[in-house]
C-alpha cells in the first residue's frame, strides 16, 4: 500500500502509476529534500511536538540516505510516486517506525516548494558564476583590443568605426544586467514555505522562523495559500535565463557570421568547430550554432510554465509537477552554454587587420566629415545633404572619400579644405569620439577598469 493509500480500497494500476510518478526526475531533489526534512525534524523536537532523541534518530538516518545516495546504492522505486515518498520509505527501513512522524505538521505540498526554492536558489549561484566567467573572458579580450578598429553596423550595414573592445564591452553590460536580474529573482526565491502544509497551515505548534533559518532562508511565507500553490519564482528565473541566452546567442550569431569567408573577423579554436562529412575543407562553428539553438529551448520553457500556470485555480493542483523537468532542463542548458562560452570567447583569435580594412570600406567616416561642417556653423540637415552628395559622387567612381580630389570636396562646400581630410580615416574618426560611454579610446579604457572593477566586487561578495 502506498503511503496515503489508506483511504483506497484498489491499488492503482501500472499505467496509471507510470502517468503520475515523478521520481524519474525529481530523485535530483533529493540534497534538497533531505535538508529540509532534517530542518523540519529539529523544529518538531525544539517544539516539542517530537522528542529530541526520535529527531536525532531521523536526522542520523536522512544523512546516511544522503551518502546512499551520492554512492548511487539506493533503488528509486515508481510505486513511491517521488522524491519525498522514495526518502520516507528508506527512512523507514533505516530507523523504523518512528519514520512516520518525518511528515508531522507537513506536507508534500509545501516540501516540494521548499526543495524547488532550495534547487533554484543553489542553481542561481552557480549560473551566475557562469555568467561572471562568460564575462571575464570577454574583458580579457577587450583588454587587448582597445585600440583595434572595426566596422561597427546598424541594418548589418557598415555604420561607423568602432573599437573592438567597445563591441565586446556592449555583451558585458548585457550581461551585467543579466547578474542583476538572477540576483533580484533569488531575493524573491529566498523565501521559506514550509509550514503552509497542505494549503490552510497546521494545529500543530510549529516555528516556521527556525526552519527557515536552519536553512538560511532570508524570509518566511506570509500565506499559507501562496506559499504551496504559485510558481512564480520559476517563471522569474526562466524569464531571466531566457534574456542570458538571448545575450549570448546573439553573441554566438556575430561569431558565426564573424567565421565565415565573407567576413573573416575571427579564427575560432578548433576545439569548437566541426567538420563535413562530406567536404573535406569545412570547419563549421557547431558549437556556437547550438548555443544559438539551444535558446529556443529556454525560451520554450518559460511559455511552458506560464502556460501551466495561466489557468489554475487555488490552491496547490497536480499540474505544478510539470514545473521540475523545465526548470532542471534550463538550468543544465544554460550551465552548458555559458561554460562553452566562456571558453570559445578565451580561445577566439581575432583577424585585426581584415577588421581595420573592413572599416574603411562603406564611407564609415562619413557622419564625421559632416559633423565637421557643423563645427564650421552649417546646420546638420545641410551638412548631412552635402556629405551625401560626396558619398554618391565617390560611390560612382569606385573611390573612398578620402580619394576625392580637393576641387571634388571644394565643388560642395568651400569649407572642406585640406584640414578636414584627417577626419576621414578610421583611427581618427575613433579617437574622435568623446563623449560618455562612446567608442573613444580614453572613454572604452575607463568603462573597462569599471568592468573590472565591477567583476572583482562579484566575485569577493560570492
């Protein structure tokens, strides 16, 4: 008989226990769960509602399941249903039937809340870790390059000349934001349920305040309804780690196109390209094309879970099972593409001077020639019409603007005289930039000693 079998006259038939059964993918609660039923065995003895001696019995046991476990010497039977039943039933064979009253003043509704907040808050640790190596990697290479030159592209046209560090600098702040969100959603997570039971609280005289700080929670629930029956700090997280692998398959999607031929910007290591079956030249950037993919199955777990939870009603209903296998399967999905991000970014050459070229091409100087004019009084729309007419003039004749003669740049505007040719070339139109958070050299080093700076602060603080 099952554990609540006790109102049942038939046991349930195997195609019905294979439906509902969650052990074969809950057992990974299993740190979790035990920690929880160990915090929740010590409250009941300090309250009185156990003696001191049937916890330290249960809680001896739970550790030995623990190490069963972690040795892989435990069987995970389906008829148990989960995770909590599985551990009970151990717990009954270790220490007897003092065992039973492990469930005292609980239930499986708030302990498994507890032990999903417990896994989030863990797994939010470790991705954010992730997240700062993703980061470092991308300061180290932008320590390199401030001074290289690239064509920087609105449309995926060539816009202006930027430095590379800058670009790079562009995904670590993406990033930074990224942190800042995972941290938020474990403030929210961060939260102990325990205590809510089934969904109305218990008779029993029960601290919830001293479980929650056995298990360094930060904060207590406030209602019992809430605590078992929403999800929402799972959707929190899968909608913050949706917006990291967006990040970073947008990253991933500019090496793809920064491999190719066409470009030539970057060799990337071989370690994370693949070859042709069937062409023997290929070297394909698999890697990067599957951190660009593997997004979708994210942002499909998020839709998931709100569709889940988008029409039910209080309090706590079978469907919220389905929020396990979404969230562990996004957190092994981002743990894996942030620790092949972080490595493809570290081992990435960088073709500088294929860049620098590809800058000069596209009359990327242009809006500095016409921000010239308008330092020599014109208005910008005026100023904007005849560097235009130089573009087209320079476009028909196959020339770069700095190739048009000084009789062509005086036939617009008599102001463009010699002086102004040393705008046109890339390396000065980057160091003209000046102002905040622009592409200039002086501004790209300061935002990367504050990058630093802001990365040494995380990393002390963890």
């Amino acid at each position: 008989m099952k554990l609540w079998g006790g109102r049942f006259g038939t046991a349930g038939g195997r195609a019905a226990e294979r439906f509902t059964a969650s052990i074969g993918f809950d057992w990974r609660l299993y740190r979790e769960d035990i920690e929880g039923s160990q915090a929740h065995v010590r409250m009941l003895a300090i309250q009185g509602i156990i003696t001191r001696e049937e916890s330290d019995l249960m809680v001896a046991g739970l550790e030995e399941i623990r190490q069963d476990i972690e040795r892989c010497q435990v069987e995970w039977r389906r008829e148990d249903e989960d995770i909590h039943m599985n551990i009970e039933r151990m717990l009954l064979a270790k220490v007897g039937p003092v065992a039973g009253k492990m469930h005292t003043a609980r239930s499986r509704n708030d302990q498994v809340a507890l032990d999903l907040r417990l896994f989030l808050r863990r797994r939010i640790d470790e991705l954010a870790t992730g997240v700062a190596h993703v980061q470092s990697a991308l300061l180290a290479q932008a320590g390199d390059h401030i001074h290289t030159i690239m064509p920087g592209y609105t449309h995926l046209q060539v816009g202006q000349p930027v430095s590379l560090a800058h670009h790079l600098l562009a995904y670590f702040d993406m990033l930074e934001r990224d942190q800042e969100r995972l941290a938020d959603c474990r403030r929210r997570t961060d939260v102990s349920p325990l205590g809510a039971c089934a969904l109305g609280g218990t008779s029993f005289p029960i601290d919830p305040e001293e479980v929650a700080a056995q298990l360094d929670f930060k904060g207590v629930f406030s209602n019992s309804i809430d605590a078992v029956s929403d999800r929402d700090f799972v959707v929190e997280f899968l909608a913050s780690g949706s917006l990291v692998m967006v990040h970073l398959s947008r990253l991933a999607e500019e090496l793809v196109l920064w491999s190719s031929q066409e470009f030539g910007f970057v060799e990337l290591d071989e370690a994370w390209t693949g070859g042709s079956s069937i062409m023997p030249q290929k070297k394909n950037p698999d890697s990067l094309e599957l951190v660009r993919g593997k997004t979708g199955r994210v942002i499909g777990h998020l839709t998931g879970m709100l569709t889940v939870l988008k029409g039910l009603p209080l309090a706590y209903n079978s469907d919220l099972q389905e929020d396990k296998e979404a969230l562990f399967a996004a957190c092994d999905t981002l743990e894996e593409c942030l620790s092949a991000m972080a490595q493809i970014i570290a081992t990435t050459i960088f073709c500088t001077e294929r860049m620098a070229r590809a800058a000069e091409k596209g009359y990327s100087t242009a809006t500095e020639l016409a921000d010239f004019l308008v330092g020599q009084g014109l208005t910008f729309r005026d100023a904007h019409a005849m560097v235009g007419s130089l573009v087209a003039l320079a476009e028909s004749s196959g020339r770069s603007l700095d190739q048009l003669e000084k009789e062509e740049l005086w036939g617009v505007s008599p102001l463009l005289g010699e002086e102004c040719r040393r705008l046109l070339s890339v390396q000065a139109a980057v160091k003209q930039k000046r102002s905040r958070g622009g592409t200039g050299p002086t501004q790209v080093t300061q935002a990367l000693a504050q990058a630093q700076l802001r990365l040494e602060q995380r990393v002390r603080s963890t």
